[in-house]
C-alpha cells in the first residue's frame, strides 16, 4: 500500500477571470485529498496566489498537479514530507 504523506501545493494563476471555474472544479474533485486552501488575489502583479496543504500519496498529488499545470497561465510547484 502507498502511504500518503502531508504536502503542499503552490498555484499562481495568471488569467484569474479565464481559468478560475477549471481550477475550483480540479480542487473540488481532489477535495478527498485537500486539509486547507488560501487563495489571495494579488492585483498589483495581476495575479492571483493559491496555496494549498494536501494529505496526499504520490500517485493522487501528481494527477492534480498535472491537471492544473495543463491550464494556461496556471503555474504550479508542489512537495511531499520524506515521511
């Protein structure tokens, strides 16, 4: 069995306005895996930063993270605890 491990995911979301329904749809169909979220509009750089703490295996983060990485102007970064 694949353990899961605590992580976190960093998002910045270039075109807000075009992207958000996809990315709230991704989040909420990985909700089983998401502990928090915070998302800060950040309008003095255009941009908007989410950031997310996850309870994930490898397997379950790479399939969202892939997912939102495919979205344009969505860059994405994310890492697991060793343990």
């Amino acid at each position: 069995m694949i353990s899961k491990r605590i992580g976190f995911v960093g998002i910045i979301v270039e075109e807000r306005k075009r992207v958000a329904q996809e990315i709230n749809k991704l989040l909420s169909d990985h909700g089983d895996i998401i502990v928090g979220r915070m998302g800060i509009p950040y309008e003095v750089r255009g941009c908007s930063v989410i950031t997310l703490v996850v309870d994930a295996t490898t397997d379950e983060l790479g399939c969202l993270t892939g997912k939102l990485g495919q979205l344009n102007g969505v860059l994405v970064k994310s890492a697991l605890a060793k343990k």
